[in-house]
C-alpha cells in the first residue's frame, strides 16, 4: 500500500530597486501570492508581512505552497505600497508584478526577474527574486509505508504481481534493535500470524526474520531531482496512419478545426505545456510515424516533422505545433501503425544519458496515436528494455478506436513482458483515452497522464544509486537521514 504525500515548497521572496511612491519616506512594500490553475481563475493564496521604509526588502515570511509535477501552476506576485490598514489592496500604491509557474521556480531553484506593470509594461525599476525549497517530511517507513516510524509493527507479506498479496505475519521493533544488528549477532524476530495463532493450537511463527544488516539511507524525492538540476526531455511522436482518415475531411482525426485544434493538437498543448517548465532550452524533438514521405514516398516509423533528420528539435510546444501543422498536408496518411521505432529512438537518448553517472536526465516520450499497435511484440520488448533507462512513455489514444492492447502496455493489472517472458523492472507507461476527457478541462488531461511520472523518476534513480548533479550527499551515505 502506497501512501499519497503531497509535497509543499516554501517560497521565499525579495526584491531590489522598488519605486518608492511615498513623498517624504520610503515606500512600505507588501508582497501578495496568487495563484491560477485552470483559466482565469486567480485566487489569493497569502500575504508577506509589509515592510516599512525600505525599497529592496527581503520578506521574512514564506509562501508555503502544495506542488503538483502534473499540473500547471501559475503564480503572480504582486507588490504594493501599503499605507493604510485595510485588507484592499485597490486603495494602495501599485509597485509592479511578476508571473511564472511554480514549474519555473523549482526547476530553477531561484528566479530574479525585473518587474512589471498590470499592462506589461515594464515597472521602470525593481526586480523580484524567488527562491524554493522543499518542505521535507523526515521519517522511517515500515514495508507498508503505514507507519512513520520503525519503532512500530512490521508486516511481511507474501508478494503477487496482481496486488493481492497475502499476509505472511508481523513482528514488532524499533530503530535501536535493528541497529544493534551485525552478521555475527543478527537481530532475530518470530513472524505471527494472529488469525493463524487465533485457529491452530500448536502453532509458533509463521517464519523468523533475521536481520543481519541495518544501514540509514537517504531516498531522493523528486524535487530533489529536479531542484538538483534533472532536466526532464520531452520528445513527442504523432501517429500519421492511414486510419486517421483524410486530414482535409471534417471525419479525420487530423482535420484541424477552424478553431485552430483537434485531438491530436490538445494533447500536445495539454502534456507539453506541463513538461516545458522542466527543459531548461525548450526544445523539442518531434517525430511521426506510419506514413509516406517525401521525396521517395516509402513509409517511415521514424520521422521528423520538419523533415530535418539532424535536427529535430522545435522551439517550445509551439513550434511542436506548427511543424505538425506544416507537415500534416506533405506527407500521405499510410501504415502499419508500430510504436518500437519511435521508443527505441529514443531509448538510445536515455541509454546515452545514462552514461553520465548522473541524474543529470530523464526522458518523457508522448506518444498520440488512433489506433491498435501492429508490431505488440517488438513493442512490448522494446518497452521492457526501455525499463531500465531514464524514461517514461505517455500514450494517449484518440477516437473511438479498440484500446485493449494499451491497457496491456500499461502494465497496472500485472507486470508487462517481452515475448521471451522477460519482466519490466518498472512500470514506465501511462495510457488513457482521450474520449475519456474530451468533455472535461483541459487540465484534467495532463494531470492524469502525468501523475505517475514523478514517481518513475524517483524508483529509477534510486534503483540506480543516482545523485541529483548538485548533490554532494551519497545514496547509501550510513549518516544520513532516512527519508521517504
């Protein structure tokens, strides 16, 4: 059982250079949160202290913050010249402001930025520095993440890939127990079953546990990661099959509305606008598959959408979208519909990353597509494999296609195998539908693709033993704090 902890950050703001719009003092500088994350819907998260007579304060009071990978978050601070004691802000000198997304900060660690007006114009003066920092949680967990600390009940459990595990028997001890432990002198405690002690009369344990070693680690959280300086590398693949149908009919898939969208154009908005605060140069390669291209007209898995096989990098989800939009009309709808070229492409990326010793990447592959996989088996292998670097794979099925096979890839009703029966370390993909939230925010979309990813970058790098590049704290450090 998993235990969902949502992580808070603590900002903590100061300023340079403000507009000083009192006549005889200096201005008396607040700064006010707020925040938005669906629409135009900003909402005042909290107030910093108002500091008197000062045009470069530095803010003795934190914003704390719940932070969500999947969501976009924006933030606008704003900072007024208080001179009254009303709780309206309207009645106060207005000193400038400044908006970003809480992705920005804490892929940055710290922001400084210059000041502007409500009309964007430049403040004329002042700048603002964020800076963040995770709120951490120190504690031991036991095997079932229920409690806070060791000095508690462990349970043991019989494993099964399905989720129902069985229960073997538990034992209670604490920190200084373990740690007492040696080779030569391990810590031994009997497993009870209590329903099984309860119905047999000469029962005595269900096993003994023996613990020969006890060593404190340090677990990275993913804003460790994040905030040591990973950089998340969003790479797209767009399906081009003939089953889309003819892009210039209102029935395709591919028919760009005259409001400038379709499904395939929502995801790329939704995910990419996410994933963009984590790439510190923005650019994204881009690929389609299953179609026929110029000038040869022989169809490719593998292609990018400028058609520029040395560079296919675009600037920003948007330039993701205008070179799908300028290939759509060049190349012909075609098939099979095969996924392994596109997930080894980039494997190759995440194997060469891997080579840094570092957790210096990590890869997110989104894949959009119509329909059913053609080549499931070199897939399924080529997912498996893929399990083993610094990646993870989005798969977002639009239309009213059959989607069993996905279902499969996902892998959360059982461990995902190659055809030769070799098992993923890890569960690396995420499908859903794009019927599912073709009635919803679009918000809602990217926080169900990208939920798990946080987490499958935290298992893979600890599976590792990979730093955060700004770490100086070893994985397996004896001294260290345990933290979950």
């Amino acid at each position: 059982m998993a235990v969902s902890c949502v992580t808070k950050v603590e900002l903590t703001v100061s300023c340079e250079n403000l507009l000083d719009t009192d006549v005889g003092s200096k201005s008396d500088p607040l700064c006010v949160l707020l925040m938005n994350t669906s629409g135009n819907q900003w909402f005042e998260v909290d107030r910093t202290e108002r500091v008197k007579n000062c045009l470069s304060p530095k803010f003795a009071k934190k914003f704390v913050v719940d932070y969500y990978f999947e969501v976009v978050q924006k933030l606008r601070f704003g900072l007024y010249d208080i001179d009254n004691k009303t709780i309206d802000l309207s009645d106060d000198d207005f000193l400038g402001e400044f908006e970003c997304s809480l992705g920005q900060i804490v892929s940055s660690s710290k922001l400084t930025r210059p000041l502007v007006l409500k009309n964007k114009k430049p403040a004329g003066k002042g700048t603002i520095t964020i800076s963040a920092e995770e709120i951490k949680d120190n504690r031991v967990v036991n095997f079932e993440a229920e409690a806070r600390k060791l000095d508690n009940k462990v349970e043991c459990y019989d494993y099964d890939s399905d989720g129902s595990h069985d229960l073997i028997g538990s034992f209670e001890t604490n920190m200084k127990r373990l740690q007492e432990a040696s080779r030569s002198t391990p810590a031994e405690f009997e497993c009870i079953n209590s329903k099984k002690k309860q119905k047999k009369k000469n029962y005595k344990n269900s096993g003994v546990v023996s613990v020969k070693v006890c060593q404190i680690t340090k677990e990275y959280t993913f804003l460790d990661y994040i905030m040591g300086g990973c950089q998340i590398n969003f790479t797209v693949g767009i399906d081009f099959t003939g089953s889309n149908g003819d892009p210039k009919s209102p029935d395709s898939l591919h028919y760009i509305s005259p409001q400038g969208v379709n499904e395939y154009l929502s995801a790329i908005w939704s995910v990419g606008l996410v994933v963009q605060d984590y790439d510190s140069d923005k650019m994204f390669p881009a690929f389609g598959f299953g179609a026929q291209i110029p000038p040869t007209w022989q169809v490719s898995h593998e292609f990018p959408l400028n058609f520029n096989p040395t560079n296919p990098f675009c600037a920003g989800v948007e330039g993701v979208v205008e070179a799908y939009r300028m290939c759509l009309p060049q190349v012909k709808l075609y098939g099979p519909t095969n996924f392994a070229p596109i997930i080894n492409h980039m494997a190759r990326f995440a194997q060469q990353a891997l080579q840094q010793n570092t957790a210096s990447q990590y890869y997110v592959l989104l894949i959009i597509t119509d329909g059913v996989i053609t080549d499931m088996d070199q897939t399924r292998g080529a997912i498996v494999a893929a399990s083993r670097l610094p990646m993870s794979i989005i798969i977002v099925g639009v239309g009213k296609a059959d989607f069993t096979d996905m279902e499969i890839l996902d892998g959360d009703d059982g461990q995902l195998r190659s055809i030769k029966g070799e098992p993923a370390v890890r569960d690396i993909v995420q499908f859903v539908p794009f019927r599912k939230f073709q009635n919803s925010p679009k918000e809602e979309l990217a926080k169900c693709v990208l939920a798990e990813v946080p987490g499958q970058v935290v298992t893979f790098f600890n599976m590792m033993k990979l730093l955060p590049p700004k770490s100086n704290t070893p994985v397996d450090s004896p001294n260290g704090p345990t933290q979950n």
